[in-house]
C-alpha cells in the first residue's frame, strides 16, 4: 500500500495541529489549577490573619487551614506535573522512569499528608463530643496508612523493574 506524496504533509499538518491545540487546552488547564490554588491558599491566609485579629483563632481552625493549604500544594503539583510532562517534555523517552517514580511518590506524600492531617483534626474533634462516632476518623486514618503502603509497593516495584530493564556489564 503506498501512501501520495500529498497525503503525508497533510497529515503531519494535522498532527502538528492536534498538538499545539492540546498543549494550549494543557497551558490552559494549569494556568486554572495555579489560580484555584492560589485562591485556596489565599483564603486559608486570610482565614488565619483574621482569626488571629479577631482572637478567635484556635488549634483546630489553624489546623484546618493548614489542610487547605496542603491542599492546595497537590494542586500546584499537578499543575506543574502536567505542564512538564505533556507539554515541555514531550514524548515518553525524555524522562527516565526513576524521575516519574519520584515525582508520583511525591505527589502520592502530598495527598497522603492531606489525609492524615484531616484524620488527625477528625480524631480530636470527634473524641471530645462523642467518641462512639470514631469510626470515621480511625478509617480516615486507615485510609492514610494504607495509601502510604500502597505508594511504597509501587516504589518498590518499580525499582525492581527498573534494575531488571538495565543491560548487566
């Protein structure tokens, strides 16, 4: 079968076209997780300041806030994630498994710091109304434990392919 010498720059015309759209919708969706996170954080500051102001502020307000604020670090992070994998570095050979291993450990931390943050803040709340209502809060804390688990079987696994992917002098 053989392809027209037209047909082929049609087509890698298209194709160039599908990727300059997609990158500008990627350049697009990070510029709107960066401004949601920094309204996130935004309001988290101003909830802080104004509570302290009004002597209001409290353990659990602060502790609170600071959740949002991790919150809005895993936003960043998927922000930055996305501009440079799918845009800056296109293509699957220009980063090496080891950095993608890394960089979703880390985001996986993020989360799994938000988790444990919120667990620990339910925990204390609800053990000071009504404690037979701990349920919540402990698989809150489960849910936490087991993610970080599951993270460490993915690093583990991953480095395990990664040694074996490697030619042996």
């Amino acid at each position: 079968m053989t392809v027209k010498n037209e047909e082929l720059p049609m087509k890698q015309q298209t194709t160039r076209a599908i990727v300059k759209l997609s990158n500008f919708g990627y350049v697009a969706a990070c510029i709107v997780l960066y401004l949601i996170a920094l309204c996130i954080l935004g309001s988290a500051v101003w909830s802080i300041v104004s509570d302290m102001l009004s002597g209001t502020y409290t353990v659990y307000n602060i502790l609170d806030e600071v959740g949002l604020i991790v919150f809005a670090m895993a936003v960043i992070d998927v922000g930055k994630y996305l501009m440079l994998e799918e845009v800056i570095r296109k293509g699957p050979k220009s980063r090496p498994q080891s950095d993608t291993r890394k960089t979703i450990g880390k985001f996986g931390i993020i989360i799994v710091s938000a988790l444990s943050l919120e667990g620990l803040v339910l925990t204390i709340e609800v053990a000071k109304q009504d404690i037979s209502k701990i349920h919540y809060p402990v698989s809150v804390l489960l849910t936490a434990t087991f993610f970080i688990m599951g993270i460490g079987v993915y690093q583990l696994l991953s480095a395990r392919s990664e040694t074996k992917r490697e030619p042996q002098d």
